[in-house]
C-alpha cells in the first residue's frame, strides 16, 4: 500500500482516539459529581426522615380512626333490605347447559340400567317357573311310574282263580 494513503488513515484513527478519551475523562468527571450529589441527597432525606415522623404518625393515626368511624357510622345508617326468596327450581338458572348435559346423561345410563335389570328379572322369573314346571313334570311321572309298578305287582301276586272246568 502507499505511504501516501496509509499516514492519513492513521492520523484521522489517532485524532478520533483522542477525542474518545477526552469523552470519557468528562464523562467520569460528571458521574463523580452525580455521585457527591446523590449522598447529599440521600443525607437530607435522611435527616428529614427521622425528625418530625413520631408526630406525623399520630396525626395519620387520628385521621384514619375518625374517618373509619365515619365510615362504620354511614354503612349504619344505611336502610337495610332483606328480601327472602323462597323458590323451589325445576330448572337451574345458572349453567343450565352442563347441568342438562350431566342431568341426561345420568337419566340415559339409569334408565338403561332399569331395563336392563326388568330384562334380567322377567328373564329370571320364566327360567325359575319352567325349572318348576320341569320339576312337577318330572315328580308327576316319577309318581305314575310308581303306581304302575305297584299295580302290576298287585296283579302279579293275585292269585289266579280257575274255573272249575274239568276234564
């Protein structure tokens, strides 16, 4: 590169160097005098502070108590209305969509529950009236066989009679 071209670049870079720290010995210079004012500040309000709070609080303190009397004394002296509602609801007046919702879908499975145990209980009742049936059936026959067995012994052991028919 040239020498011609190169020194200039340098002398601006330089120039613009000694500005930036001419900026930053003001800017420390100010931040040190913002921070002696700040303790100056701080040492006031500190000072304020202390004093005179002992007195200002009584006075806080009697303001609010009397103007919390006149408050309690204000809501007293409001007339009271007390209407009494009694109302049987068939219906909810509030939510009515989840209360249907919960209302029918518990109505739905009971009343299928319902059936269903009709069902099983008319179910039940033929199966145990043909168990019955089935039963009388069968003792009834067991009762004819038995009969038709003492019969034909009752015949066996009679004792044949012949006619006197000679020979």
């Amino acid at each position: 590169m040239d020498q011609d071209v190169l020194e200039p670049v340098l002398q601006e870079i330089l120039e613009e160097l000694k500005q930036t720290n001419k900026l930053n010995r003001e800017n420390t210079r100010v931040l040190i005098e913002l921070e002696k004012r700040i303790a100056a500040i701080e040492k006031r309000l500190d000072q304020k502070l202390l004093s005179p709070a002992s007195s200002d609080n009584k006075q806080i303190e009697r303001i609010v108590s009397e103007n919390t009397d006149n408050i309690i004394r204000f809501i007293a002296e409001q007339p009271k209305e007390f209407v009494q509602n009694k109302r049987i609801l068939l219906f909810p007046e509030h939510n009515a969509a989840e209360f249907y919702k919960v209302f029918y879908g518990r109505l739905f499975k009971w009343l299928a529950i319902l059936f269903i145990a009709c069902f099983l209980y008319a179910l039940g009742r033929d199966y145990i009236g043909a168990y019955q049936e089935k039963n009388w059936y069968r003792d009834g026959y067991e009762q004819l066989l038995k009969e038709k067995e003492e019969n034909s012994r009752k015949v066996k052991q009679k004792p044949r009679v012949s006619a006197g028919i000679s020979h």
